[in-house]
C-alpha cells in the first residue's frame, strides 16, 4: 500500500467513527426464532433515523504498531450532505476531514499534508465501493452496505442473526441483535489480500430522535500491519444550525491517492 495512502486512512479511521455516551443503554434481545434474511434487513430498516442536523462530542483512541495517541473530535453532519469532523490534541485541531456524496478533503497539521480527491481510490483499497452514504451509516451504527440490494444467507451465531454475502475476493458478515436488530458487528475480510476489517458496536442510547451507538471498536488488519480505534461517545444534540467551515492552512502539501 502506497504511503500516502496508509497515512490517509489513518487520519480517516481517526475522523470518521464518532457519536454521543449518554449514561442509560438498551437492552439487547437473543436470537433464538429462525428468521429469513429479508426479514432481518426488514426489521434493520425500521429503526428510524429522523434528524436533519447531528452535533457530536467525541474521545477517541487510535494504536498501531508505530504510536498510540488519545484525541477528542467533534462531528457535524448535515444529513445526506456533508459531515465535518475536526480532530483536536489538548485543545488543538490537528486534523479536519469535510466528507460530502462526491469528494473527501482533509489535511493534517502533524505532517502538514492535505488530500481533495474522490472515493475511488479507497475503494479500490478496500475492496469495497465507499461513498458517502457508507461512511453516514457506520457514525449512524447502520449495516454500511444497502442490504436490500445484495442476497445473504442467515443463521443464528453468538446468540445475534447474521446475514453473510460471500464472493471469491470479499466476504461480508452483518450481525444483529434481536430486540431491535441494531447492528452488532460488520466484518469485510479479504483473505487472499491479507485484508480484514472489523467494526463493533457494543452498547446502544435512545435518543427519541433515533438510535445511536455508544461506543465503536474498529480493527483493521493489512497485511500483518494492525491498527485498532476505540471512540465513545460523549455529547449529541439535533436539528441545530451548524456551520461547516473548511480551509486548508498556507503551506501544506498536496498529496495524492493512486487509484491502485
């Protein structure tokens, strides 16, 4: 991987998974009936998301091989528009990431760095089509795929349903509890690229407004190289008037994703 590319995807982890920690979480419910996996996705669906602006507080902790660090972020989305995220060290913003349905800004004071460009790039990488709405639905805790445009086989493993969709270059598995089928899990491995990517999402708050996780836990491997975020949730208000200001300071460096 390209090292502009791992730096990129680094500071994306970091800016990308964050929400709110209210005290109170919800009660989770055991898989035990035999459901079909339309039933799942059905189910999965109707948990409702009705905002039109979300303002978030975060902490969060990223480690790999090379560092571990301790940072608190904000997050502003505007829904199905634009999400801001501002990343900050002892009060400081070291990063900034402006995400919209077709592109990806960011720059990063540690390397004094900045990238504008699409998602191609990344999803190549990935192995997976990113977009937007993909990365709205892992703040939101929402499956990152549309579910209803892919066929999955179902079981009952660990007491959640899973609904997998297996291909010879990627496999996906989405995991649900049985209470409201929030979503639990989301695994995308690549075995024959040495490529995983999990995503967990171990407690859940009702807002009124919708539901949203409390915590994340992102590890990702690549080839041997590890890398794991931790982010709760700290502070979450709705339907607010955000600004969403972006500028890349004077002499930074532009870099580039090869679309490998």
């Amino acid at each position: 991987m390209p090292q502009n590319l791992y730096k990129f995807l680094a500071v994306l982890a970091t800016v990308f998974f964050f929400g709110c920690k209210p005290k109170a979480t919800l009660a989770e419910g055991i898989a035990t009936s035999n459901l079909s996996a339309e039933k799942v996705i059905e189910n999965h669906y109707n948990n409702k998301s009705d905002f039109s602006t979300l303002y978030i507080k975060a902490s969060a902790r990223y480690e790999d091989a090379k560092q571990s660090q301790n940072v608190t972020a904000e997050i502003k989305i505007k829904k199905d528009q634009m999400i801001l995220v501002s990343v900050r060290f002892l009060g400081i913003t070291m990063a900034k990431a402006l995400i919209t349905p077709t592109e990806v800004k960011y720059y990063d004071k540690i390397n004094n760095e900045y990238f504008e460009g699409d998602y191609s790039g990344l999803s190549k990488w990935l192995g997976t089509d990113l977009d937007f709405q993909k990365v709205q639905n892992l703040l939101l805790g929402k499956a990152i795929d549309n579910l209803r445009q892919s066929k999955y086989e179902v079981s009952i493993m660990n007491k959640w349903y899973k609904l997998e969709n297996k291909s010879a270059a990627t496999n996906k598995s989405f995991y649900f509890e049985a209470e409201r089928f929030l979503i639990k899990q989301q695994e995308i491995n690549q075995p024959n690229l040495g490529r995983e990517l999990l995503i967990q999402y171990p407690e859940y708050k009702d807002h009124g407004q919708m539901i949203l996780p409390l915590k994340l836990v992102i590890d990702a491997l690549n080839k041997g190289k590890k890398t794991n975020i931790d982010i709760e949730y700290k502070n979450v208000s709705f339907n607010e008037e955000l600004s969403f200001p972006y500028s890349v300071p004077e002499g930074f460096e532009r870099i580039f994703i090869e679309n490998q």
